[in-house]
C-alpha cells in the first residue's frame, strides 16, 4: 500500500504528518513484537570470562545454562542484577 492510500483512507491531505505518523505506528509495532530474533549458543569456557558478541546483535533477551541453581540438567534463565553487585570485582574492570 502506498502512502498517498493511506492517506486517502484516513481522510489527510498533509503529505509530511502521513508519513510522520507512519513512521510512528511501525515503531510501536516494532517495539511490541520482537521482529529478527536469532538464537546464538556461545560455549562457556573455563576460566574465561569475556565472549565475543555478534557485532550485528542489538539486545540480549536471555543468557541461560545448565546446572545453574539446580540439581537436574535443565537449561535455567540467569537472572539479571538490578543492583551494583556486594563482592568486588578481582580484575579491577
């Protein structure tokens, strides 16, 4: 659908506020269903503690492993801190 449509459809006739809006309504869209999520599985090292990240990756939704406060072999979610950690960091970064 073309824009002068939609605005024939929506009873405008300011070219620039059309498009504005609809540039407006894919954001809201954008924002509400996550579009383009790929999984990435990255293998967790010994004694590594830095990974390199896809460079094309935008936000992380969930990191999870096996063995992380619990006893069976199930994939949890590591949960996310919300506040500056207790213990201080060794590598000093």
């Amino acid at each position: 659908m073309k824009v002068l449509e939609i605005m024939e459809r929506a009873g405008m006739s300011a070219t620039g506020r059309a498009i504005a809006f609809i540039k407006d309504a894919l954001n809201e869209m954008n924002s509400i269903s996550e579009t383009h999520v790929r999984t990435v599985r990255i293998d967790i090292d010994i004694n590594k503690r830095f990974y390199n990240l896809p460079n094309d990756m935008v936000k992380v939704l969930d990191i999870r492993c096996k063995h992380h406060d619990n006893t069976s072999s199930n994939y949890q979610s590591i949960p996310r801190t919300m506040y500056e950690p207790e213990t201080e960091d060794t590598d000093g970064i």
